[in-house]
C-alpha cells in the first residue's frame, strides 16, 4: 500500500515530545502507513521532519496556520520547506456568514497563487459545516467549489464528514474531478440500536460507508493520496485502530 497515508491528528495523545514523535512514527510505520499528513507541529518542524523521514515517513501535506499563511507567507513557506511537502494546508475554518466565506476565499485564492509560484499547492480541508445552506440557497462547500482556484488550489475531502453533512460522498469526488490530491478516508457507524443512537467516526470497514463505490470514483478522478483519519470514537487503542483500517484496505491495493 504504497499510497496509503495517516492524518497523525488520529495520534494527537502521543505526540507532545520529541521521543513520543520518534516512537509515534515507528509504530505508525509498522502498521502499515508509508505517508502522514501534519496537524500542527509540538515539536520543531525540522525536527519533525527529520524523524519522520528517519522512520520511513513521506509528509504529503499539512493542516497548518493560515492566519500565518495569509499574514508572513515567506515563514509559513519555510515551515514547510523544513517538512519537504508541496501541500500547505489549513485543517478547517469557521464560517458565520456568506461574507465570511467570500472573505475567506479571496484570502485562499491570495495565498494559492503565492503556493503555486513556490512550487506548492493550497489545500482546504472540510468537515459538515460546509453543508450549511445560506440565505443565498448556496452551502459553504458549493460556494468554496466555485470560488477557490482550481489552478492553484486543492479540496482535501473528508468522507466522513461529507456524508454526515448530508452530501453524497462519491457525487462530490466527481464535482471535484482533478481537485482532491488527497482525500481522508473515514467511516461512519450507529453507536446504538435504539432511539437514543448517535453518528461516530470508527474504523475503516467498521462503519457503513460504501467503500468500493468510493474507492472507484477516487481510481477515476484523479485522487493521488488516500489518507486514513480517526478523530475519536475508538474501539480499540490509537494504533490497533489505525492497524485495522490499514488491513482493510489493503484489498484495494492502494
């Protein structure tokens, strides 16, 4: 699974030091994982990058601070030169109005254009708030799918929170066709069988996403990395969670 990624936000518990990097890293290459994507950086970024390289770790992109991409994009750039990733990304916004989704894209679209003279793309990553629908009849993700740049910037789409926003996964893989470079792979299950039951992130496989209807628009729209991520709901510990999603996939051959 050569193309098979970890969001490391999925390890956040164990990753405050140094030493917890190190070992982080190794078990998550030991579970089958030859990529991670950053949520920020307790460490020196070079450090950082340091060691996932020595564990056999590619960084295929970020969620980062945009205010600092928007206010000194020349030290955000350095920040990720010392990872060597070509993606900076910004992990989610907060949306209160339309003109607060205007003012965000102008700004994206702004900081895109200085990613892609340096050899690097933008990247937004959405969760189920984007599925708000404004007074305009628009919601956040259709306004951020006309909007941002095409050019220059790429949607880090997040299955999970697709679906639990109350879009169609596989319909917006193929709005996105050639936007998504990386996706975030994420299951969903009914944590109970009665009326008090509630939606929650598990396992790939553990869930009841259409895995192979989702794979398939990925194979034909042009997604290149395919990125496991679990913000909580566990079963099991971080890392026989991330083993189990690794070893579902694996039929996929990604």
């Amino acid at each position: 699974m050569k193309n098979l990624g970890l969001q490391i936000y999925t390890c956040r518990d164990f990753m405050h030091t140094e030493e917890d990097v190190r070992e982080t890293f190794r078990k998550v290459r030991d579970a089958g994982y030859t990529m991670i994507q950053t949520a920020g950086c307790e460490i020196p970024y070079e450090t950082y990058g340091a060691l996932a390289a020595d564990a056999g770790l590619q960084i295929i992109g970020t969620h980062d601070n945009f205010n600092l991409m928007v206010e000194d994009f020349d030290e955000s750039l350095r920040l990720h030169k010392l990872l060597q990733t070509d993606y900076m990304g910004v992990g989610g916004y907060s949306f209160k109005s339309v003109a607060d989704v205007e003012e965000f894209i102008e700004k994206a679209n702004a900081v895109g254009r200085k990613c892609a003279a340096n050899g690097k793309v933008f990247t937004y990553h959405n969760h189920n708030h984007e599925f708000y629908r404004w007074e305009n009849g628009k919601t956040t993700m259709e306004m951020l799918a006309e909007g941002l740049d095409p050019e220059t910037t790429s949607f880090v789409l997040d299955t999970y929170w697709v679906q639990a926003g109350g879009g169609d996964v596989v319909s917006w893989i193929e709005k996105l066709t050639g936007r998504i470079d990386i996706i975030h792979l994420k299951d969903m299950r009914i944590t109970k069988p009665g009326f008090d039951r509630q939606q929650a992130i598990t396992e790939i496989g553990a869930g009841n996403m259409d895995w192979d209807r989702i794979i398939d628009a990925c194979r034909r729209t042009g997604v290149k990395y395919y990125v496991v991520e679990q913000d909580n709901g566990y079963r099991y510990n971080c890392f026989d969670s991330i083993r189990r999603s690794a070893e579902y996939l694996k039929k996929y051959e990604i």
